[in-house]
C-alpha cells in the first residue's frame, strides 16, 4: 500500500540511518503529552531538523523529534510535534508520522491529542477513547487514492478494557476535526454536539484514516485539556486546566505503555 514519496525518501534516511527494525508500537504525542517520551528507555533523539524532508512543526508545545528506544523491551518510536493542516502543512504532510511508522514495520500506533469537551457529562482531564470521527472538514484525506472504509471502532472495547485492567477510568467517544488554527465558536460548538460529537481538535483525523487505509492498527486518545467554547459559563480557569492535565499525564503513560505492551 502506497504512501507519498516524500515519506518513502525519509523512511528510508532513517532505515539508512541505523532505525532498529521492526518497530513494536508508534506513538504520536499531543501538545502536552510529549513528556512520556522522558519514559523511552535507551532512547535515540532524532530533532526533525536534522532528518531531510521532514516537515518542521511550528506550534509551540511540540517539540519537533522522533524518539527511538524501548517500552518495556519492546521497541518503540515516539513523535513528540506533529504537523497540523492549521500549520499549513497538506493533509498527507500531517500524516507523516503514520507513513512513517507503516514503512518502519509498527505493528500499532497510538495516536494522542489534546481536546475540548462538547459532552457536557465529560470533565477536563479525562482520557476520551476516540470511537468514531467526524470529519468537519470532509476533505481530509489525501487524494489519489483507493477508497477504503473506516473500521477503527473494532478496537475500542479492548483499549477500554486494558484501561480498566490499570484502574484507569476512560470515556468513549466521537472526536469531530475542526481545521482551526482558532478555537471554535459557541455557535460551532452547539450544531457540533447536534452532530453527534463529543469532543472537538485540530489533528488526529487525518492520521487516523491514513492509519486505516494502511491497516495499521491504530487508536486515538484524547485528553480532555477543556471544556470546549460555551460549554460552561465560567471562563477557563487555566491554571485549574493545567493541574488537571498534569495529573493525569501519568495515567496517559500508564495507558500508553500498556497499550505498547498488550494492545
Ligand atoms: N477546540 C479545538 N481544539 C482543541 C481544543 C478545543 O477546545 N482543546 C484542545 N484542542
């Protein structure tokens, strides 16, 4: 199965380039969640700077390498920075790391975000499950390619289930894609959860249905870092988001690391 050039030209630099071979498990890190590659043993840091043809995020939060080491002995790559269509990067540009991964040999890639709530039961610091996706946008594939269904919700029960072996509660839901770069509108969020949506983000869409079209085992996991636009009365309490989020990072790498080693 195909994927773009440009990706094949930097799969093979890093085979090139001593990449241990096969990967066990890729994982794409969310703003924020770049810290459990401080969990990578034995790790190799690659700066995407310093890899020809690599797109260079721009967002602040992402730090921009590839992490190469083991998971409880498993061998493992890490992308801490991913690369938003909001950046001005082409739907197949944000799905380097999926490109990447499948051409490496990953088995399963797991797939993290930051999100704002649109379910109103949800809490920030939650770690959503992504069960389905909408696609705001509905052009997020790239073309030139063959149709191919969406079938990631096969998983989903397992991943919930590991995360209930770990004492860790998780919800379940529709991630809607939003292009951004800005926040979306109260408006926006309201027809949203009409849709069906229960959390909103700027990513993971377009990984995820690369993903699929390459039958690469995949989950998303989204951390709830707010409560989407409206969604509450109050005015975001940043500090309040931040402790949250910091808290459950460590269960996000408790999840991560199960998931590298079980799922
Ligand atoms: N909207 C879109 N993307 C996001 C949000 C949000 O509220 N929170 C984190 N990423």
């Amino acid at each position: 199965m195909s994927v773009p050039d440009f990706a094949e030209s930097i799969a093979r630099y890093l085979r090139t380039n001593n990449m241990p071979a096969p990967i066990e498990a890729a994982v794409i890190l969310g703003s924020g969640l770049g810290g459990f590659a401080d969990h990578i043993e034995h790790p190799r840091v690659l700066p995407y700077a310093g890899i020809p043809g690599m797109p260079q995020p721009s967002v602040g939060g992402h730090k921009g390498q590839l992490v190469v080491g083991t998971v409880g002995g498993r061998t493992v790559m890490a992308f801490s920075g991913r690369f938003h269509h909001y950046e001005g990067f082409s739907f197949a540009q944000a799905a380097t790391p999926v490109y990447l991964a499948k051409r490496l040999g990953a088995r399963k890639l797991i797939i993290s975000n930051a999100a704002g709530a649109i379910n109103t039961s949800f809490s920030v610091g939650d770690l959503m499950v992504i069960e389905d996706v909408i696609r705001g946008n509905l052009l997020i594939s790239p073309a030139g390619y063959p149709r191919h269904p969406y079938r990631h919700h096969r998983w989903v029960d397992t991943v919930c289930s590991l995360a209930a072996g770990l004492n860790l509660s998780t919800r379940q839901g529709t991630y809607i894609y939003a292009k951004g770069p800005n926040y979306e509108t109260k408006a926006e969020i309201r027809a949203f959860r009409r849709m069906g949506a229960d959390a909103v983000g700027m990513s993971t869409a377009p990984e995820l249905f690369e993903a699929a079209r390459l039958e690469l085992k995949s989950v998303g996991v989204s951390l709830i870092s707010n409560m989407a636009s409206g969604v509450t009365g109050n005015k975001l309490n940043h500090e309040e988001v931040k402790a949250v989020a910091e808290n459950r990072k460590e269960d996000f790498v408790r999840l991560v690391k199960a998931l590298i080693e079980q799922f």
